[in-house]
C-alpha cells in the first residue's frame, strides 16, 4: 500500500475502503460523498503575487470626527486597527480551513476618512505558490471589526460593507482588476 491509497483509506475509514491516486481529488470527493480538500498547490510556480482588498465602515458623521480626531475613549482606533488588519492577513490559513499557509512578505493597511464612513484597504505581497487574495480580505475584515468594536459605544448604528478584492496579480491567472471586470461584464455593468 502505497502513501496515497494510506491517505485515501484514513480518510475513508468510516465507510468501505478506497484505493485511489492522490492527485484525483474530484474522484475522492464522490467516493467520499462530498467533502473539502484543499487545493493541490505542489506542482504550481513560486512567484511574486499581490491582493488588494478594500471595504467600507458606514457611520455617524460624529463618529468620523472622534476618530479624526483621536479622541475616542479606547485609543487610537486607525493604529489599533492597522495592526489587527496586520495580524489578520498572517493568520488567515488558521481561520480559513481551506486557505494554505503562506509566507506573508508585506502588508499595508491604510483608511481614508470621509464625512460618514471610513474605507479600509489593505495590500498583502508574497513570493509563493498561492495567492494572497485571503489574507487581504481578512486583513480589511479584521480592520474594520477592529474599527467597529473601538466606536461601538459612540455609534451602534456602523455598517461594514463592500469587503472585496480590487486586485489580484501573480500566479497562473495573472493579473485581475474589478474595474476591468465590471467594464467587460454585461452583468456586473448594471449593478455599477
């Protein structure tokens, strides 16, 4: 018994016994009745890769003043928040169950403050197999949950919205833009 028909046979355990080649993850699938199983990342190219996401924080215009500011009670909300968005995009394969480990060489995380609401955007760059699209959703997700619990007590009213991957370059698909995207897609025009 080979390292494969070991591997499929565990997964398998609980049912009758499988024997099938590693690489055919659509096959095992079936034959497990469904499941997830990450990507087989091995065979692709060690390259330089980059997301950008960005989202939004809706809020009282009162609420973007304090932060501008610097006066609300728990802190330095942006400062507080760069770092929580810093520390999400390193451990977005812990919390992601089908997102491998990546070795995370640089991450940005920057608002912009208008009158009612707060953009995040966060930019992550690797030099691996995998892209970073994850980790930048989670460093602007984390970012703005961060923004959120620190303006709670003076505004309930925060909405987070728009959390999205503006950008993606690198890898096998190359580079992606979401205004090329909505520009090229009858569908998405629509929704613009």
């Amino acid at each position: 018994m080979n390292l494969g028909s070991l591997l499929v046979t565990i997964l398998c355990s609980s049912g009758p016994s499988y024997h099938l080649a590693v690489d055919d993850f659509q096959q095992l699938r079936r034959a497990t009745g469904g499941g997830a199983f990450p990507r087989d990342i091995g065979a692709s190219e060690v390259t330089a890769r980059r997301a950008l996401a960005r989202c939004r924080i809706n809020m009282a215009a009162s609420t973007t003043a304090l932060v501008a500011a610097n006066a609300m009670n728990k802190g330095d909300v942006l400062a507080t928040a760069r770092v929580a968005g810093i520390q999400a995009a390193k451990f977005a394969a812990t919390l992601l169950p089908m997102s491998h480990p990546v070795l995370v060489g640089n991450v940005h995380v920057n608002f912009t403050i208008a009158d009612s609401h707060i953009d995040v955007e966060a930019s992550v760059d690797t030099v691996d197999r995998t892209g970073v699209e994850m980790e930048a959703l989670m460093a602007v997700t984390v970012a703005a949950l961060t923004v959120y619990d620190m303006c709670k007590s003076a505004d309930r009213t925060m909405t987070i919205e728009d959390i999205a991957i503006w950008e993606k370059s690198g890898g096998r698909s190359g580079t992606w833009r979401r205004e090329d995207a909505i520009a090229n897609s009858p569908s998405l025009e629509s929704e613009t």
